[in-house]
C-alpha cells in the first residue's frame, strides 16, 4: 500500500490495483487476480511488496497471463544498488539481459531458455520503488510494464 495525498487527504493506495483500473479502461478482455506474496526480502530495506496478476485467453491461442510485484524500498540508492545486479550481468556478456528505456532505469530479462517459469520479465526502478513484470508474452509484459510506470506516483 502507498499513501499518496487526494484532494489534501491521505490516502491508501494499492498500486496493483490501479494498474488494474488502467488496464480494465485499456483492455477490459484481462482478468485481474488481487493476489499476496510471503516472499523474502529482495534487500534489506524492503518496506512493502504489492502484487497482482492478470489472465485471459484468446482464441484459439494458450492462456495468457501477467503479473506485477512492487517492491517500496527504503531508499532511492538501495533500489538503485539492486537494480545494479542486471548493469553487472550486461558488462559479463549474459545476452538473456538487456537495457530497458522506462524511467528511472529498467531492464529486461529474457528467461525461455530456462523452460519454467515466465519467460520474460521487465525490471523497472522509478525513484525508491522497483516494479518487476512477468508473464508469458513479451509484447504483455512491455504493454504492462508502460501501465504501471504510469501509476507510479510522482513523489
């Protein structure tokens, strides 16, 4: 959950499910799952790990599906310094890792040679918050990464 100021009122936002709104208006055929994680810590100073996931099918083609994590971390430098890991993977030479242009830095991994899992995911940091989008359709997983960058809140 977010706080973030309406009208001069405090407010409660889950960001999962405004990216869900978005979504909804955009491409009403997406079920949206509010889901939980009891996931560890991806660093020390995690304060709060939202998620939500979204599917449907389409004719004639497997189900499809996305689903977002967003991470607040305590510091704008410490969601940086995890989001170092991937600039460190591209200066190794791992292909499956690649620069993503969504502010304030974003990266996206391509996973299909693993065969589980979902085989892409798109890492997005914007200030102290790290948004990761995954699911099974690259051109899903960009579409979405763009929805929730948009929800983000601006401070």
């Amino acid at each position: 959950m977010y706080t973030a100021e309406l009208s001069g009122a405090q407010v409660m936002l889950h960001l999962p499910t405004e990216v869900a709104k978005v979504v909804k208006s955009k491409e009403p055929g997406w079920t949206y799952i509010a889901a939980s994680c009891r996931c560890g810590r991806i660093t020390a100073g995690e304060l709060e790990h939202d998620v939500g996931s979204w599917k449907r099918r389409l004719l004639f083609k497997r189900r499809e599906h996305v689903r977002i994590d967003i991470f607040t971390i305590a510091s704008a430098e410490e969601a940086t310094e995890w989001m170092n890991q991937w600039d460190r993977e591209i200066k190794i030479g791992w292909p499956q890792v690649k620069r993503y242009e969504l502010p304030d830095e974003a990266y996206l991994l391509d996973h299909r040679w693993r065969g589980d899992g979902d085989p892409y995911s798109i890492f997005v940091r914007k200030r102290n918050m790290i948004v990761q989008i995954s699911g099974n359709s690259l051109t899903d997983v960009e579409r979405f990464a763009r929805y929730a960058v948009s929800v983000l809140p601006a401070t």
